[in-house]
C-alpha cells in the first residue's frame, strides 16, 4: 500500500510540477527580470562592470526553472504520501479526498506560509551574498520550528480529544500551534537586507509570486492525490464486493 501510494504521490507531484512551471514561468519571472535590472542599473550607476553569465538568462528562465520545480515538486510529491499514508484513518473518520485536503493545507501552513511570515522572500538581486548562508539557515530553521509545533500540536489536540470534544480539542491544538510559532518568531533575528531605492510594487508582486508557488504546489498535489485515492479505494470495494454477490447468489440455488 505504502508503495503505490509513494508511485501516486510522485505522479500528482509530476503533474503539480508543470502548473508550478507555468504559475512561476508567467507570474514569478517577470519580477525577477526587473529586479535584475534595477541591480545592474545600481552596478552601471556606481561605475561597476556587469558579471558574466555563467548560465544565461534565457536557459535560467526556461529548462533551469523547470527542472527545477519538476525534481521539487517530485519529491514533495513522494514526501505527501507517504505523510498520508501514516495519517489516512488516524485523523477521524475522514475520507481520502477530505484527508488530501487536510493533509495539504497543513504543509502549505506549516513549510510555506508561517515561514514566509517571518522570513519572506527576496529576489536573487537583494540581499548581502555575505549572508546568504545565515539568511538560508534561518529560514530553513522556522520550517523546521514550524513543522516541530505542528506535530506537537497535533499531539496536543489528539490527547484533549476524549475529554474536550473535537471543536475544543482542534482550537486547543491551533492556539498551541500559533503560540510557538509566534515565540519563535520574536526569538529569531529578523533579516531585513532590502535597499530603501528597490521598488516597492516589484518586492511585492515577487513575494506574492512567491507564495503563489507554494499555494499551486501544495493545492495541486492536495487535491489531484485525493481524487486518484478516492476512485482507487472506490474501485478496490466494487472488487471485493463481487465476489461476495456472487457466492450469496450460488447459495440461494
């Protein structure tokens, strides 16, 4: 079972893939490109002389970013259903679409949104390359605070469960959840390395693109994995009720 789900978690992932590509291709890189070139009109402006391009701009722009988000989106195909498959029957009564839905809500929450938050993104062109090992380290350390309290607060959540009601027990959970994202927030330095001349709508459209991505990814995958898992489950009880109908009409003869 965990297999097939794996294989079907990688294919979702394939196809979320593709609409990850497009989303970012005609939404993400326009901001790109003008961010570049407000840094090369800083470089021409201060007498500087342009980089070479070790990959040109048009190969980053196309091939790169698909292979990018394909081996990406891949990955965290095959992460989501494995997830799934531990959390399927373990989350109420809740059917596989509902469970997708659930289950992808919560990574879009928890790796995309929260950490975002606190540590937005920035186009390649902002930001001191001094500090891009610490900048990356910070970010990757509120995902990981961010998944940490997810599943503590799952915890939480599932043992007041018994005694608090469902209603009670989930805001318990949430509240928790909130809490120590927020802790962490206020504990971790905050980076702000944005030029006070960088344009403001162009900051913004990317990290709206940005968070775009995570909501296509995480969407796509929530809701193409559900509906293959839903008729699946479907078809395997059509299966094995057969042959029941069958040997109940032998009976009667």
């Amino acid at each position: 079972m965990a297999r097939s789900f794996l294989i079907r978690g990688m294919l979702c992932g394939l196809a979320a893939g593709i609409l990850v590509f497009l989303f970012a291709r005609f939404f993400g890189e326009p901001s790109v490109d003008g961010a570049i070139a407000v840094e090369e009109g800083i470089a021409r402006a201060a007498g500087e002389a342009p980089e070479p391009e070790l990959v040109s701009r048009a190969i980053q722009a196309s091939w790169g970013l698909f292979t990018g988000t394909m081996l990406f989106s891949i990955a965290m195909g095959g992460i989501f259903a494995l997830v799934f498959a531990f959390a399927w029957g373990r989350v109420g009564r809740l059917g596989p679409r509902a469970t997708a839905a659930l289950l992808a809500a919560g990574a879009f929450v928890t790796i995309g949104l929260v950490p975002f938050l606190k540590y937005p993104a920035n186009p390649p062109s902002v930001g001191n390359a001094e500090t891009l090992g610490l900048r990356t380290a910070l970010y990757f350390g509120m995902i990981a605070i961010s998944v940490v309290a997810a599943i503590a607060a799952l915890n939480l959540a599932r043992s007041l469960w018994p005694r608090l009601g469902a209603w009670n027990a989930v805001l318990a959970g949430g509240a928790a959840y909130v809490a120590l994202v927020a802790v962490a927030g206020l504990i971790l330095p905050p980076v702000d390395e944005v030029p006070g001349a960088f344009p403001a709508t162009l900051l913004w459209n990317f990290r709206v693109a940005a968070l775009g991505i995570q909501a296509v990814l995480w969407g796509a995958l929530g809701l193409s994995f559900g509906w293959l898992t839903e008729r699946s489950v479907r078809r395997l009880a059509l299966d094995a009720q057969r042959p029941a109908a069958r040997g109940g009409r032998l009976a009667e003869h």
